[in-house]
C-alpha cells in the first residue's frame, strides 16, 4: 500500500490575527486520508476557511467534526468534499479557544498526487 508519510502543510492554511496554530499534517496510506490540527489556539471566535486540503488527498464527501477545549469551549472543524475546503467555526458569542487538538479521517477517490505537498 503506498504512503505519502506525513507532509506539514501548516504554511498552507491562513489563520486569523488573534488566532495560532502549531502544525497541520496531512497523511495519505493506500485511499485513506488523514488531517491532523495540532495545537490551534484563538483569542476570540473563530468562523472562517482556513486552507485547503491540496489534490490527491480531498475528500470524496463532505466532513465534519466537533470538539473542544479543556472549558468546553465548541468548535466545529469541516473539510468540504471536492474542493478540500478546511472550515473551522464556534458558536456564536464564543470569546476564545484554548489550545486544542484534532484529527479527521477520510476516504479519497482523489488519483495519487503527482508531487506531495
């Protein structure tokens, strides 16, 4: 089964002033993909489109995950099938996101990337 290993494409994503990430891993084994959001922190709510997830790695379908921080403060983390689109959100009247952790797994029909981010 083929491996892309893990590629950072934290310069890829655009962040918000107030807002930080440590790092974005991307990792593809055979048609399973995996997004890895480490250490995303903001000072004030976050709802925007932060990057995209390049081609050979999108996902099929769209995807969806919610999580929190250690107060239980919510966020919303979407990859848009087809455009790879990577959507972070909070509910409305959110004031801040401690540093948080997560991870989406998909599957891709997207054909083998011809050069790896």
């Amino acid at each position: 089964t083929r491996s892309s290993g893990h590629r950072e494409i934290t310069s890829l994503m655009s962040l918000p002033s107030g807002s930080k990430i440590d790092r974005v891993l991307l990792h593809r084994v055979g048609d399973t993909v995996e997004l890895a959001l480490e250490g995303l922190s903001s000072k004030k709510q976050l709802d925007r489109v932060l990057g995209k997830v390049p081609a050979g790695f999108r996902p099929t379908n769209d995807q969806s995950l919610v999580t929190c921080d250690g107060r239980f403060n919510h966020l919303r983390v979407d990859v848009h099938g087809g455009t790879g689109a990577v959507a972070v959100a909070q509910p409305k009247g959110a004031a801040e996101l401690g540093k948080t952790s997560t991870a989406l797994v998909w599957l891709t029909m997207d054909l083998w990337p011809m050069t790896l981010p």
